[in-house]
C-alpha cells in the first residue's frame, strides 16, 4: 500500500527555519518525481516544489523561491522542504504528493503537517 | 488571484447533474494535460481526474472531465452526500514553469 507521512511542522516566529519530512512507503521512490503542496487557512492548494526522480530536475513557485530548498534521499525513502525565512503567509498545511507521470498527476497525498508562523 | 478560475461555489440536489469550470490560459490548460482533485478538510486530497478524461482505479464513473481550448469542466452526475467537498483543477502552466491550482469550487449537496 503506497503511503505518504509528513513530518516536521510546528509553530514558530517569522524570520526561522524549518525541514519538513515525508516518509514513502509501498512503491520505490527513485521511480517517481514528487512535490510539496500547501493549503493556507480559509484558503485554496498551492503548489510548492518538485524534485524530478534523480534530482536533476527541480521547480519552485515563485513565492517561495529562494527561501525553500526541496531535496530527497531515494536510498531512506525520503522527501524533504528546507523552508527558511519564513513568513507569516507561508503558514500552511504542508502535503506531499507523488506524481504519477512527472507530469503533475498527483496520484498520493499525505494526510499534512500544519507550519504556523506568528510572532 | 488563482492563476485557473473557478467558481467559489456550486450545488445541487441528490441525482442531480453538477459541472464546475476551470478557465486558464493558453500557457496551461490550452497545451497541457488538466487534472482535477477532491478535497475533504482535515484529509489528503484525491485524484479524480487526469490527462485526457481517465480516472484512477476506485473512482466512480459519475465523475467525468472535459477540456476545450483554454476551459476544462468537471461534471459530477447523479449527485450523492457525499459528493460535498471542495474539487479544484490543476495544470503545468508553461510561462511560469511551475504547476498551478485552480482556487477551488466547494460543492454542496441540498
């Protein structure tokens, strides 16, 4: 059974630092491209970032570009978003998605880890 | 400002036959594949609909996609309760070379 388990959200002050991490399971990371893609309260999803299956491709939306660095570790079977200078608009639930075809069919979300930032 | 548009809200009566828009541009929904999820708060969201109108394994025929030029719809038929969610559409917009959301459509079911 595919899974995906976000970890790593918390509260905190604008202006810090935080690494979300999604564990994958039943399905081989390396084969898929996956993203990051948030939903702020009261508000639409947002897409984040992707990393393609190799790394060697990687995009960010412009609000967040700069400040998040994605990256993943297929060996551990692991996804991760370094977010930093952070704002009170990147409050969010944080979701992980694999992508089915790396052309942005999402076909598995996480259940989300909530980032609060308020001073 | 949602780069897709769709409209805030819809709703129908058990049976009935509900579409909801999603209007882009050419740099998105008028060259690449639209997909399109269903959204219960507090749960992951879910693929409904992908490329050119499938639907992953466990999804009811009911739902259905179309895309025409620079549009796509989402029509759901034979409304159930449990068909009240929010369903947004998404797409590889190429002039931003990113992926983009629609900004939602909650549907309810009177």
């Amino acid at each position: 059974e595919v899974q995906l388990f976000e970890s790593g959200g918390g509260p905190l002050q604008p202006g810090g630092s935080l690494r979300l991490s999604c564990e994958a399971s039943g399905f081989k990371l390396s084969f898929y491209a996956m993203h990051w893609v948030r939903q702020a309260p009261g508000k639409g999803l947002e897409w984040v970032s992707s990393v393609s299956p190799t790394s060697d491709n990687i995009f960010y939306a412009d609000s967040v570009r700069g400040r998040f660095a994605i990256s993943r570790d297929n060996s551990n079977n692991m996804l991760y978003l370094e977010m930093s200078s952070l704002r009170a608009e990147d409050s969010a639930t944080y979701y992980c998605a694999r992508d089915r075809d790396q052309y942005g069919t999402f076909d598995y979300w996480g259940q989300g880890t909530l980032v609060t930032v308020s001073s | 400002q949602s780069v897709l548009t769709q409209p805030p809200s819809a709703s129908g009566t058990p049976g009935q036959r509900v579409t909801i828009s999603c209007s882009g541009s050419r740099s998105n929904i008028g060259s690449n594949p639209v997909n399109w999820y269903q959204h219960l708060p507090g749960t992951a969201p879910k693929l409904l609909i992908y490329s050119k109108s499938q639907r992953p394994s466990g999804v009811p025929d009911r739902f259905s996609g179309s895309r025409s030029g620079t549009s796509a719809s989402l029509a759901i038929s034979g409304l159930q309760s449990e068909d009240e969610a929010d369903y947004y559409c998404e797409s590889w917009d190429d002039s931003l070379n990113g992926w983009v959301f629609g900004g939602g459509t909650k549907v309810t079911v009177l």
